[in-house]
C-alpha cells in the first residue's frame, strides 16, 4: 500500500461525541478504548448511569453535556410549550447534579446574531438550574458571529467537509472558539486524507478539543488500522509521522438534471413544433392575434388535449428544475437540512434537493389539473375540457424562456439572487395563468360574464391573497425557518 505521511507536532486536545450503547459493558470497553486513545473530552447527549458516572469521573474526562437542542430559533425559546421547557431542564438538572460535568452545550446552529433570537434564548437559558462557576456553556455554529452574544462563554465551529473543500477548508482561528467539531460529508467519511488535513490547519498544542462522532471514530479505527497509532501520538509529546493510503478524493460535480430537463423541454417543443402545423400555427396566433387564438378554441378548431398535456408537463418540469436550480444557489447543505429538520413532513425522499423537485413537479401538475377543473365546472358553454385546458396551457409557455434563462444563469455559475427572482417571475406567470385563462374563457358566455369571472378569478384571487396574507403575518416560525436555513 503506498502511503504519504505528514509530519505533525503533537499535543492536541482530542475529544468524542458519545452516544452511549444500551450495554452497560459494551459502553464500559468503548470508554477503555478512548483512554487508550489519549481522548480526555467527552460530549454527551444523555446523562450517563451512576457505573458509567463512576468509571468516567475515574478516567478523569472532562464532559460536556448537550441539551440535545438543535437548529433553534427565536420561536423555539420563546414560545415553547411546557413539555420542551420541563424536558430541557430536567436533562440541564440530571446533568449538573453529575460532575465532571465541564461544559453545557446549550444548542447547535441556532440564529446567532439576530437580536430577536438572542434575547429569547438568554431568557430561556436564565431559567436553567444553579450551576457552578466552574461549568462553563457553549454553542455549536457552523460560522462565527462578531460575540457570542451573552448566551455563551465560547463557540464550538463545526468544521464540514465537502468534496469542494477539503484543501482549503477554511477553519477560523479565533478567541471566542473554545472547541472543533469533525463533520465530513458522506462521500469523503471514512477517508484518512481529510482528517490529516484538518489536523493540520487547527492549531498546534492546543487545549481547544477536536471532537468526533463516536461511530465514525470506531468505523475508521476498523477499516484503517494504523489509525489508533496516529490518535494515540496526537494526543502525546511525541511528534507524528501521519499515514495515509493513497486514496482517491471525490471530485465535486454539479448535478445534470437541470440541463437533461432543459434539453429535454426544448427537445419535446421543437418536435411538437415540427410535426404539428396546427400547433405552429395557434404558437403565434396567442400572442399576435389574441382575439382570433380565442375564436378558434371557442369553435374547436384546437380538438385534441394533446397540446395542452405536453405543455403542463414541460412546464412543470422547467418549474421543478429551477427550483432545484434554486435550492442549491440559496442553501449550504446545512442550511436546506435545518429546514428539512423544521418541516421534515415536506421531505419525503433521503436527497433535499431531488426532493424539491420532485415535490414541486408533482405538486405543480396537481394544480394545474384542479385549476382547470375549476374552470370547466363553472363555465356553461364549453363543449370540452380540452377548450379551457388550451387556454390555460398556452400562457405557461412564457415559463419556457424564463426557466431557460435561470437554468443557463446556474449553470454558467452567475448570480444566485438572478436565478431567485427568474423563479419568482415564473411562479407569478404560473399563478396568473389562472386569471388568464379565466377572462380569456368568459368570452365563450354571452351572459353572466361577471358572474364566471367572479367565481373562478375572482374567488382564486381572494384565496391566494388570504394565503399570502396567513403566510406573511401569521407564520412567524415557518419565516424564522426560512431565514436560518438561508444563514447558515
């Protein structure tokens, strides 16, 4: 095996994130294999039994207990119902009756910085049991605010790792941080070469921590068996020759959906285009000559649904892809997996960003299909539902172009706010297809014009302005979400 080895001066401060096995010996031989690692730090979520407590007060490591709070924000804390609020004292409780409780990690990547959040939280956390002066508080962050903000004495940064980052991972040095956390991304987890490399940009003898995942330390010490040797020289005064395989690092891509959907779209439209003269023909008349467009739908001159179907698919389609376009310019990884922690019912499938798409074409179809619904019940006159479908496909194809430009804007790596506001553009056409067709199909009525407009345009533009209105001024969580997972 051809190995490199990196030459690194030790003594660092090495710590685990524990979760504790159900077996009391099982946990016993895990907390012998730390000693033997020189780990002196221990995180834990729950409160050890009193054998543990016994064994680890005896292996002298210091504990810093988690409340288990994850991605707060302002409305976590300060309109908690009883049941969290007794849950999280209990746990502050059980932990700090039990030295060597050293720290309490009050939560991870919370809304630092935002004043709202911050007073909330120190109100929250003013609650919590006497403790020592000698227990200190932290908090997790993925990036590090200008203070802590009076809610904790230092910073955790939590150091992910990407494909895209590995060589130059970025890791801050800084007074306020009083630890590391260890977080590859599931593609590079149980390679050696991004672990040395963190290693080496953390600063040597340190008495900061760096913490890893208790799994991920016994699945590495499993596949790579030198690596005890390392942990147990970083932890030491001698000085380490790191070993590490040749390995080959994942290279970051970025996804082809967008582009196989764009060409995709296109492909179907210039087919269609091709071998529908009809088609071609109505394309234009929509937008040249509106009135005449109307005549020939009104006297079915436009007979099959096959038109109308493929353009609701192609535009559903263009919407799903740049909203998912969208979802990886707006959102870190961490970002859209607070969100995903938030409203965990919105994502039903393992990936974030496929799961977008796939939510926002089926849901863009549905609507499409409830939409003309609608619009057929309350109409008098029409002979088919192909007659409504055709006028409320056709204003979706101003969608093509408009999804075309922000997929070419992603793609070419350009602004993400240009790529945000096309999409916006895009769902306003979407929604106003609706008014559209909704006029457009009125005048198929000689009588009660008024009474159609008001029923279908009128009734759906009130419901989407109560939906706007709820959303904006009666959902302050859902927005507080929102604006965490966009600044993480």
């Amino acid at each position: 095996m051809i190995c490199s080895s990196s030459l690194i001066k030790a003594q660092r401060t090495l710590g685990v994130s524990w979760e504790i096995p159900e077996s009391d010996s099982r946990a016993m031989e895990e907390l012998n294999t730390f000693k033997e690692l020189g780990i002196s730090v221990l995180e834990m979520p729950t409160p050890p039994s009193g054998k543990l407590r016994d064994k680890i007060r005896a292996q002298n490591l210091n504990v810093w207990a988690s409340l288990g709070i994850q991605y707060p924000t302002a409305h976590t804390f300060a309109k908690s119902d009883s049941a969290f609020t007794a849950k999280v004292m209990d746990r502050a409780t059980e932990f700090l009756a039990a030295p060597p409780v050293r720290v309490l990690i009050l939560f991870e990547h919370g809304a630092l910085g935002n004043s709202q959040f911050e007073k909330a939280a120190a109100s929250f956390f003013n609650g919590l049991p006497n403790r020592s002066n000698a227990i200190q508080q932290a908090v997790t962050v993925s990036s590090i605010p200008p203070e802590p903000g009076g809610i904790a004495d230092f910073f955790i940064y939590d150091i992910r790792l990407r494909p895209d980052n590995i060589k130059s991972p970025g890791i801050p040095i800084h007074d306020s941080i009083g630890g590391y956390k260890y977080s590859p991304s599931d593609d590079i987890r149980y390679l050696l070469t991004p672990f040395r490399t963190v290693v080496e940009q953390l600063p040597q003898q340190s008495a900061k921590p760096l913490i890893v995942e208790s799994d991920w330390l016994f699945s590495m010490l499993s596949r790579h068996p030198q690596f005890k040797r390392s942990l147990h020289s970083l932890t030491t005064d001698t000085s380490l020759a790191f070993p590490v395989p040749e390995e080959s690092l994942p290279v970051q891509h970025s996804s082809p959906l967008p582009a196989i959907i764009l060409l995709l779209v296109w492909g179907i439209l210039a087919y269609h285009y091709h071998m529908s003269p009809l088609y071609r023909k109505s394309l234009f008349r929509y937008l040249t000559a509106h009135t005449f467009f109307i005549n020939d739908v009104h006297h079915q001159q436009l007979r099959s649904s096959f038109p109308g179907v493929i353009i609701m698919l192609q535009h559903a389609l263009l919407l799903a892809a740049v909203l998912f376009c969208v979802s990886f310019s707006a959102w870190s990884p961490i970002g859209l997996q607070s969100f995903q922690f938030h409203y965990p019912e919105l994502f039903l499938f393992p990936n974030a960003h496929y799961n977008i798409f796939i939510l926002t074409l089926v849901a863009a179809l549905l609507l499409s299909a409830v939409s003309i619904l609608w619009l057929s019940f309350f109409h008098k006159k029409i002979r088919s539902v192909t007659q409504i479908m055709t006028l409320y496909a056709w204003p979706l194809q101003l969608n093509f172009i408009i999804g075309t430009l922000a997929i070419v804007v992603h793609l070419s790596g350009g602004s993400a706010h240009l790529v945000a506001a096309l999409s916006g553009v895009m769902l306003v056409i979407f929604g106003g297809s609706f008014i559209i067709s909704s006029v457009d199909a009125s005048r198929f009525l000689s009588k009660e014009r008024l009474r159609y407009i008001a029923l279908t345009a009128g009734i759906y533009i009130a419901a989407l302005l109560a939906l706007i209105i709820w959303i904006l001024w009666f959902q302050d969580f859902f927005w507080q979400a929102i604006d965490l997972s966009l600044h993480l």
